[in-house]
C-alpha cells in the first residue's frame, strides 16, 4: 500500500489491509455519477467492494442536503453503523456530498461523531489518498488545504480540480459504470444561480465547465464502448460553458442571456455546440453513434434559441426535457430568485413543443414556500392543468440553513403543506395517466435497462401476471414495463403500448427496434 498521507493517517484501517468498501448514495444524478467515480478509484487502488454496508469496513455516504429529510435518512442511520464501528474497531466512515460544506467542520463533527473524514464535493477526488490509498495519479493529486479560497458564495480549492481529474479517470478507464447501455456524463460542476430556498451553490460552488474536447472524448469512449443512452448532467447543463475562453471553432455562438446577470457568451462553446458535437459522433452506417441524448438538469433562464433548434435536429437529442418551475406564480417565483416569470416560462415551452412537436415534459414544483397563499398556490394547479407535464417531482418547501430563504419566515404550517403536496400529486396523477393513456396502441422502442419481479397485484393488466419481466424507457422517458428475461437488459426493443397507468406503460414485443 502507498505510504499514508500523515495529516489523516489515523483514518488508516488498523491491520493495514485494504477496507472492502461500501458507497451509499443519496440525492441526484450529479450524486451517482460522483460515486461512479469514488468506487472506481477506490476499485484501482485495489479495494475490493462489499455486498453491503453492514459487511463493509470502509463506508462512504455520498448524502444529499436539499431537503432535511435527506440529511435525516443518514443520520437516522448513524446509530446503527455506530455500533457496526463498536463490533468492527476497523471500520472507517467517509461522509461526502452536499451535507459537507466549508466552515462548518465543528458542526458536522456534532451531528455526525461516527464520521472519520469529511469530504466537500470538490474534495472527493482526494479520497484515495487522505485513506492512505493512494494511487499517486494525476486523479489523486491533492492542492495544499491552505489554497482554500471564497469563491462567490462558497468556498472551493483554488485549482478546482474536478474537470481534470475526471477526464483522468476517464482515460484510466477507472470510473466504476454501474448503468449497463445507460451512462451519466458530467459536464459542469457547480451553480451560479440565485434560487433562495437551494443549499447547491453553497454546497457545490460555482459553475465550472468542462472543457469542451474532454466531453467530447469522453462520449466517444462511451460510444465506443456501445453506451446507447448518455444523459449529461449539470445542475445547470443549459449554462454550459460561459466560463470556458473563448475559442476560434465557436465564433458562430453569438448569444447572449435574456434573463438574470448578463453574461459574454460569445465565441464560446455552448450546450448547443456541445449536442451538435455529440450527435456528430457518427456509427459506420452513419447513424448517431450514441442514439439517446439525455441532458438534466435545465433553468428555465439559459434555454437558449440555440439550444431548442439543437434539440429539434440532432436526431440523436431525445423528445424529452426536464425544465424545472417551481411554482406557478410570480410573486412567489420572485421570493425563490427564479429570474423568470410564469409567462416567460409558458412562452419556452410553447416555443419547446413548436419545435419538437409531441416533446414530453417533466417539472420540479416546491410547495409551501415562504409566504405562499392558498390562491398563489392554486396557480401552480393551474399552471400544471395549462402544461400538462408527463410527470411532475413535488416536494414541500424545507427550509436549508444557511439559504437566503432561510431567513424568510416558513410561514406555512406543515398541514397545510402536506395538502397541498397530496392536491398537487392529485391532479397530476390525473392528468400523468391521461399523458401515458395517448400512448396505448401506438409501437415504441424501450432501451430495456432492468429486470422486474413478475407482478404480485393488478391482475387485470393484459399478459401472464407470474411471466419473469423487465422494464426500460422510450425516448420521451416513458418506463415501459414488458415480458421478457435479463437477455433483454441492453436491448432495444419494439413494444406496443398495451396498457397505461400513471407513472407507467406496459406493452407487448413485437420485434427488435430499427
Ligand atoms: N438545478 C435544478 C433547477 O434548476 O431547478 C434543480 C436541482 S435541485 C438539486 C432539485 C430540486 O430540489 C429543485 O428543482 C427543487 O424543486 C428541489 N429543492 C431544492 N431546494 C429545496 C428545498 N429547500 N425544499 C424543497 N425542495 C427543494
Ligand atoms: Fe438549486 Fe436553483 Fe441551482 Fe437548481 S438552479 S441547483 S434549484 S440554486
């Protein structure tokens, strides 16, 4: 094993023998392709993963701070691994993600005192080497702690380290994909915008992309190793490359923000650069060689022209798009920072489904946020009667210590939250099963991606309800659940819809898709 960094030698296993490793992830997308990386790294270290964090001696908790149910489920957990580390002395627990930020060290050490080392989301590519694990790579390479330095809102190592050392795992081949014909792709780190009920600026620092040439090496690596579906990730794709130079081959990119701070964007790569470049990756009979093109999360703020004529050409680009709204109405859009208002929210989608005709469309939608009335709040209900979303993710306001919001009074009780959240899922499950009930009769091509327990309720769906299963998306993101066994999983499928439900299809095979 390579000598121990002395600053954290004492989180070194006792018997110097390399800890079997669980990680444990919570939260967003951002979050699993993070772990992606911690596991492969600790995987060519030479570590060996554990069936279960109970058998681990090695836990790394990837945690999610946005809402204060996330930060409840770990430390819900804490006691248990407590006694896990009073039945095992070996054991070594790493607590990373958006629950670890700047300054708050002595916090974290209160409420979390079964933690051996704290980790920043900009901090995870040290993990190898503050274990004493360290395989010296180029992804290892640590900045000195005292280069720490406020970066807008957050605090970040000065060399932010993350687009490099990520393109070195990428040419190490040591990201550890757990996504089968499905595969995350980061392209920027961070977020810059001013949503005040949202830990993630403070958590995960400012935008930083990466940069363009490595994206791009990177889908092709994924193609190449016959990846059909890559969704890029961002906790704002759409801002995508404003803080890279500017660069002679995007001299077209003449574009600038039509809401919040303005911003240069000329001459710059963009999301809609970026899309084109990876629909351009062509197979030998010309076609995408990467045929699903995914990309979350989207601001309403940066969905540029550009970026929705992209959507509308690049045959590889999916019919889906996630676009966040938060609310329906504008004063409390404005008390969230939004930077939009409901109409100028309605025109982008109006001008999304002029473009892409048949798009389907999800949202995030807070209830209950600081000073929401009953008659503010049934805007939203409107607002999702006049979109109508193929599915919504609805939560209650949380406030976050720390956010701007968080200094606004949480004014509305928690019952009334809850109704209103119930309300909410009420009337988009109505109107989710009369999105899904268009598709029944018509045939689609399901990326099958997970076998499913054969059916212990609902009888009266067509088909043998005990026949073995599996489940996989359409384009617009429909999960379509189909007979079938684990030879499937990474196929493309022709289905036809046979069944809808709320939050599913269900269909029948009729062939291989195209
Ligand atoms: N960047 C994305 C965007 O522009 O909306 C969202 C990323 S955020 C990690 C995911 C979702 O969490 C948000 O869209 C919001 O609905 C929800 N969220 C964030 N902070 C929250 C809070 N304090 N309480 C409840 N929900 C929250
Ligand atoms: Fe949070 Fe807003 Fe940034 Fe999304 S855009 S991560 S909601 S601050």
């Amino acid at each position: 094993m390579a000598a121990a960094d002395p600053r954290v030698a004492e989180f070194l296993t006792d018997d110097q023998v390399l800890p079997r490793f669980h990680v444990w992830t919570l939260g967003c997308q951002m979050n699993h392709s993070d772990s992606e990386e911690m596991a492969g790294a600790l995987l060519a270290a030479g570590c060996a993963e554990a069936g279960s964090l109970d058998s681990a001696d090695l836990v790394v908790i990837n945690s999610c701070a946005i809402r204060e149910a996330a930060e409840h489920k770990v430390i819900g957990r804490m006691g248990a691994i407590g006694r896990l580390k009073a039945a095992n002395p070996a054991l070594r627990v790493v607590l990373t993600g958006c629950s670890v930020r700047a300054d708050d060290t002595v916090d974290l050490q209160r409420r979390y005192p079964q933690v051996d080392l704290f980790l920043r989301p900009d901090q995870e590519p040290e993990l190898t080497q503050r274990l004493g694990l360290g395989t010296a790579t180029s992804a290892g390479a640590m900045p000195d702690p005292t280069t720490l330095q406020r970066v807008g809102r957050s605090v970040a190592a000065t060399a932010d380290r993350l687009p490099g050392t990520r393109s070195a795992a990428v040419e190490e081949g040591t990201i550890l994909r757990r996504g089968g014909a499905h595969a995350w792709l980061p392209i920027i780190y961070g977020c810059d915008k001013t949503c005040t009920y949202c830990i993630v600026p403070f958590s995960r620092g400012p935008e930083r992309s990466r940069p363009f040439d490595d994206v791009i090496d990177e889908a092709r690596t994924l193609a190449a190793a016959g990846v059909l579906d890559v969704t890029l990730l961002g906790q704002n794709v759409n801002s995508y490359g404003h803080d890279l130079a500017p660069d002679a081959r995007f001299g077209d990119v003449q574009a600038a923000r039509t809401l919040g701070r303005d911003l240069p964007l000329d001459g710059r790569p963009d999301m809609a650069a970026l899309l084109r470049a990876i629909d351009g990756i062509r197979a030998e009979d010309g076609r995408p060689a990467i045929p699903r093109l995914r990309f979350v999360t989207s601001h309403p703020w940066d969905l540029s022209g550009r970026l929705i004529d992209a959507m509308a050409e690049c045959d590889s680009v999916c019919e889906h798009l996630h676009l966040p709204v938060q609310a329906g109405d504008d004063a409390v859009l404005h008390r969230m920072g939004r930077q939009y208002t409901v109409d100028a929210y309605l025109q982008l989608v109006g001008r999304l489904r002029a473009a892409v005709p048949g798009i389907a469309l999800t949202t995030d939608v807070i209830v209950g946020f600081c000073g929401e009335t009953d008659a503010q709040f049934q805007q939203t209900l409107e607002l999702l009667r006049t979109v109508r979303y193929d599915s919504v993710f609805a939560a209650a306001f949380s406030p976050r210590p720390g956010t701007p919001a968080s200094r606004l009074p949480d004014d509305v009780p928690a019952d009334v939250k809850r109704d209103r959240l119930n309300a909410l899922l009420e009337l988009q499950e109505d109107i989710g099963l009369e999105r899904n009930q268009a598709w029944v009769g018509r045939q689609v091509d399901v990326l099958v991606d997970q076998v499913r327990p054969p059916r212990s309720h609902d009888h009266d769906l067509p088909g043998d309800p005990l026949a073995p299963r599996v489940a996989g998306r359409t384009r617009h993101n429909k999960l379509v659940h189909l007979d079938g066994g684990p030879a499937l999983v990474g196929q493309f499928v022709r289905v036809v819809v046979d069944h809808a439900g709320p939050y599913a299809l269900t269909g029948q095979r009729v062939g291989e898709a195209d």
